[in-house]
C-alpha cells in the first residue's frame, strides 16, 4: 500500500517516456535528484515521491495500490485493462501530450491489401495481443495471432508472421523492413493515471499536482505576443489573431494614435501570421514562450 503521507507516482525508470515524464515533472517545481538504481525518489518540496518501474508494471502497480498514480502509454495502459478482470480499478486523469505513436498492422510491401478481409487467415505477429485480437473480433475478421515480445518487425522477414502489429512513430522502422502499416488500431500517447484505491487523503496533493500539470500544460500550448501598431489596425489585428484574449492597450506618444498590443495567444502564431500583422501595420512584433499559467 502506499505511504500515508506521500503520494507516489510510478514513473518508466528508462525509454521513452523516461525523460519526458521526468521534465514534466520538474517543470512543475518538483525537486528531486534521480540516483542510478534507486527504486524511489521522494521529493524534496512536494508530498510525493517517484517509483521507477518498467512501463509494463505501472498499470498493475497503480491498480493494486502500490502507487497512488502512474505515466504510461495509453498502449500499455489498454493492453492491460483488457487483461484485468472485474473493474478497471485505474481511471484516466489526463493525456499530457507527449509520447504519441499508432498501433498500427502493417504487411510486407509486396503484400496486396484490399482491406481487412485481407487479413483473414495470415499470421499476425504482436505484442498486443489482446488489442489485435479485440479489433479483429469487432470486424470479424478470422486471423492467427503470434505473441512476440520484441522485434516484431522482423517477423515476416523470418517467417514466423505473415503480417504485424506494432507501434510506428516515424514510420521508419516499417520502412526499413519492407513493411507498410495498413489499419490503425489505437492512437495514443502518454497519460498520467490514478487506481481507484489511491487513499483518499491523497486528494487534496493529488489536485494540487494536477493544476501544476495543467498549468505546464496550458504554457505550452499558449504564447505571449507583443507588438506595437498604429490605433487604427487593432481592428484588423485581432481578425488576424482570433485566439487573441482581451488584449492589453497601452498608448504610445501624446497623440493616441500608435499603441502596444500585449495579449496571451490561445493558437499557434506562424510566420505567415507575423507577416500578416506587419502588412497590417504592426512592428516589433514578438512572439514568447510562456512557462506556467494558474486562472
Ligand atoms: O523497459 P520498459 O519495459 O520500461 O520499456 P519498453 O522498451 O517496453 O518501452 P519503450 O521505452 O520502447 O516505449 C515506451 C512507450 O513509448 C511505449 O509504450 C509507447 O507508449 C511510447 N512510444 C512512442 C513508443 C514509440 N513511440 C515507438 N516508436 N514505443 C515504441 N516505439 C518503437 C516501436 O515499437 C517500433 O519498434 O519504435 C519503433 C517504431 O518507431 P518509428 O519511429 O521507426 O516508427
Ligand atoms: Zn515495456
């Protein structure tokens, strides 16, 4: 069971979600020193504490309570429900943007695919078996599943698949073994978990650390502009900036007729957006990163 007085939260101890997973953390002012090998971290200002886990555990741990929360892939965390039984026992609190790939079939390039009754009858070689097997079951669709635990992807290259089932990202490793994908099963991405035995007294450090998520969250997907313009052009400034929150005006000058525009941006600015607000007449335009918001 948990600690009573530290949330912990189970993190990948090494791939790809790692160091993500860890910089998302510190950027919600998390102190913490990683030593190699250590299982868990407590941190040095914040109720909690990591435990460093492979990424296939984390949906077990935080089920059984061994953890209060969890950071995995959306991949593994489905994987996993399938094979629970009774209740789930772990709820989704948030996807965090990050770690985003396909499951995806995929067959060698000289395979003629004419949809999924192609795939009746091959040999499809994954280590997501119980989501292949569901998404064949739905489209009725009559095919072996080969459980492989890693380099699916040279399956049929060895004769042991005729198709797979994998993860693609890039797309690159398919590519650089003849392979193309051909149906999409999940898209996912890494999402921070809760088991439903977390302890209740949890709350309160629980909800605090989810609006430093958020806030980190919302930073990244915002942008703070300013630029100076005549009066004039606000009109046409903000239809070229719609996501463009009450801006702030401040003259410039006696005159009144030249201002600065300071705004947070909800939308990605483009260069193509900088070069519109110039023709509208704006100079010094700037565009920032914003590292932490709370509303
Ligand atoms: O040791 P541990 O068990 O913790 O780690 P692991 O080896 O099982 O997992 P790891 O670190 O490889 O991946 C962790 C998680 O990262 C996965 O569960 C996914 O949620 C996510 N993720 C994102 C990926 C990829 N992208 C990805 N591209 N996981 C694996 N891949 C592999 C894929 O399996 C294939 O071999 O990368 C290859 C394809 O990549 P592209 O770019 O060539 O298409
Ligand atoms: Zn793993």
């Amino acid at each position: 069971m948990t600690s009573a007085t530290l949330v912990r939260i189970a993190l990948q101890k090494s791939g790809r979600l790692h160091d993500k997973s860890i910089a998302l953390l510190a950027r919600c002012g998390l102190g913490f020193e990683l030593r190699k090998d250590a299982l868990l971290v407590p941190c040095s200002d914040f109720p909690l504490e990591l435990m460093l886990v492979r990424d296939d555990d984390i949906p077990e741990y935080v089920r059984d309570g061994v953890c209060d929360l969890g950071i995995v892939g959306e991949n593994v965390l489905q994987e996993k429900l399938l094979k629970f039984s009774g209740a789930p026992g772990v709820s989704t609190l948030r996807p965090l943007g990050f770690g985003g790939c396909r499951l995806a079939i995929a067959v060698p390039n000289d395979l003629p695919y004419a949809g999924l009754a192609s795939l009746a009858g091959l040999r499809i070689a994954t280590t997501y078996s119980g989501l292949v097997r569901q998404f064949l079951d739905r489209y009725q669709v009559r095919a072996e599943i080969i459980p492989l635990t890693g380099s699916v992807e040279i399956a049929p290259a060895i004769k042991i698949a005729d198709a797979i089932c994998d993860l693609v990202a890039s797309g690159e490793t398919l590519r650089s073994n003849g392979l193309r994908a051909v149906e999409n099963i999940l898209t996912s991405e890494a999402v921070l978990v809760r088991g439903a035995t977390s302890n209740a007294t949890h709350d309160a450090t629980i909800a605090r650390l989810l609006q430093r998520i958020d806030g980190v969250m919302k930073a990244t997907q915002v942008k703070y502009i300013m630029m100076n313009a005549p009066r004039a052009a606000l009109a046409q400034i903000k239809t070229i900036l719609p996501g463009m929150e009450s801006p702030s005006i401040i003259p410039l000058g006696d005159d009144g007729a030249h201002i600065a525009i300071h705004s947070v941006a909800r939308e990605e600015i483009f260069w193509e957006t900088m070069e519109r607000l110039k023709a509208a007449g704006a100079s010094s335009i700037l565009v920032m990163p914003i590292e932490k918001i709370i509303e």
